[in-house]
C-alpha cells in the first residue's frame, strides 16, 4: 500500500559516504574562503566564488537530505514521520564517514 | 548565535581501539594548547576588538575550533569505544577510567584539568593577536608530537588534518595583525591601546 510516505531507512551505503564526502570538500572550500575575506572584504573574485560553492552545498544538502536524512535544521525532509535528525546517528560515531 | 551541522569538518573513523594513544591525544581537547582552549580565547577576545574584519577572524577561527574540539572528542571516543576491564587496566587507562568511565573530560595529557589559565584575554590588540598567532604555532607542535607516536592511519589522516588548519589559521592571524597595525600609528604601534585608550 502507498502510504504517500517515503521509506525513511537510512543508508550507510558507499554512495551516501560520496555524497557526504562532497558536501565536506565544498563547506572546507567555503570556510576558506569565509576566511580569506575576513582580511580581504573587498575581492570580489572571492566573493564570487563564496556565492557560488555556497548554492552548490545547499543543492548537495538537500539532496543528501532527501535521500539519507538530515545534516542541518534549516533543510529538512518533511515528507517523512520520522524525526531523524535525533533517530539517526550522530557523527561522532564514524558511521558519517 | 550557533547551528550545528550533524557532520564532522573531517572524517573519523577508527576501527581499532587504542587507550594508549587516546591519553595522549585527550591534550588536545582539553590541555594547554588544545581546541577548547583556542575557541574560547578567541571567543573571549573579539568583544572588544576594535576593527570588524579582526573580530570577524575571532569569530570565524573561534567557531572553526569548536569543529575540531569535536573532532578530538570524536577521535578519544572512538580509540576508547567498548573497553574491557582487562583493556583499561593493561593500557593504563584505569587512572582517567575511574574518574570518567568511558565519557569524554577535558583534561591535558598529564590529567590536568582544563582551565581558563591556559589563554589569555587581555584587551590589547597586538598582545592578544600575538598570542593567537603563537597559540596555533603551540597546537601545531602537539600535532607534531603526536604524530610522531601514533602509527594507525586512520588517527593520523585527521591529525594531519587539524595540524593543516593549524598552519592556516597562523596565516590568517598574521594577516589580521598586518591590519590592526595599520590602523595604529606606524612610528609607535604602543603610542595607545585602542581597546581602551579612545
């Protein structure tokens, strides 16, 4: 029967460590470069590369999000009965990675 | 304010136990030079710092550390993960053990508890930004030291990680004197301290 729910089974599988290995290559560019422009505000070269990789991660949260669960509270899957932001394991577990 | 992302900044994943190196390794989440330590004195110190773009280095480096105080925790929890009795009383662990059990403290390596002593905060641009500058020369030289005694890769890759950050964040610390230096009078950077003299 379609409850009209996804399935809320979270995954360890080597394809949810890629994606996760991705979004922390992108947020390790982004604090860079955050702090880069905390003694240069006026590159806009860095400037523009910020905006850039900080849509890219929020594109590669939300689709992490969808299909192993949340990373941050700001981009939740509601589509699901489950709280899994505390159901889930937490990273210090080494199942993240 | 703060949010967490359920994430560390690097992998830890250590798949075989080692009491031996977790007492070693503890230093860095509550010893001298530890991550506590620098998240806190950065914290501490950007109150009163005159010039936004060096508060905004405090913060950012401030926050970066609290990801890698959780990075260490994550490393001594994982290395003393399920400990038998047996494991405990062999490796020597029973001395933190018995205190702490199996959770994490932040203590130095010599069991020494964290404490505030350990940075300072002292409202005066130059003094406290050479501080940092020297604290995360101190934190490299752990990871340095700690290096040279762990042997299992999977504890080295995000050592070698943090000791990175260590060296970036010297960079940018220097860069944030180079403005604050700047802004003083170039004849006489002490003539007056602009965190209080106004």
């Amino acid at each position: 029967m379609n409850t009209g729910y996804k399935t809320c089974n979270a995954d360890s599988g080597k394809e949810r460590r890629q994606l996760l290995y991705e979004i922390n290559k992108i947020d390790f560019v982004l604090k860079e470069l955050n702090l880069y422009l905390d003694t240069h505000p006026y590159d806009q070269q860095a400037m523009e590369a910020f905006k850039h990789y900080n849509m890219a991660k929020t594109k590669m949260v939300q689709e992490y999000t969808e299909k192993y669960g949340p990373l941050v509270l700001s981009i939740l899957d509601m589509d699901c009965r489950e709280w899994k932001w505390a159901t889930q394991d937490w990273p210090w577990e080494g199942g993240y990675n | 304010m703060w949010n967490y992302e359920k994430r560390l900044q690097f992998p830890v994943k250590i798949t075989q136990t080692n009491p031996e190196i977790a007492q070693v390794i503890i230093s860095q989440y509550g010893g001298p030079d530890g991550e506590l330590g620098a998240s806190m004195r950065y914290l501490s110190q950007r109150y009163t710092m005159p010039y936004n773009t060096v508060a905004g280095v405090l913060t950012d480096i401030g926050t970066e550390e609290l990801a890698h105080f959780e990075m260490i925790g994550a490393i001594v929890y994982q290395l003393t993960r399920n400990l038998s009795p047996e494991e405990i009383a062999k490796s020597g662990f029973d001395k933190y053990y018995v205190d702490h059990t199996l959770a994490l403290w932040p203590q130095a390596a010599g069991g020494i508890p964290f404490n505030a002593c350990e940075f300072q905060s002292k409202g005066d641009v130059i003094t406290d930004l050479m501080e940092d500058m020297a604290a995360e020369q101190k934190a490299r030289t752990t990871y340095d030291n700690i290096l040279r005694l762990v042997k299992d890769p999977e504890v080295c890759e995000p050592i070698r990680f943090l000791r990175a950050r260590e060296i970036v964040h010297f960079q940018r610390f220097g860069e944030a004197l180079r403005i604050a230096q700047e802004n003083l009078d170039s004849r006489n950077f002490y003539a007056f301290n602009p965190e209080f003299d106004k």
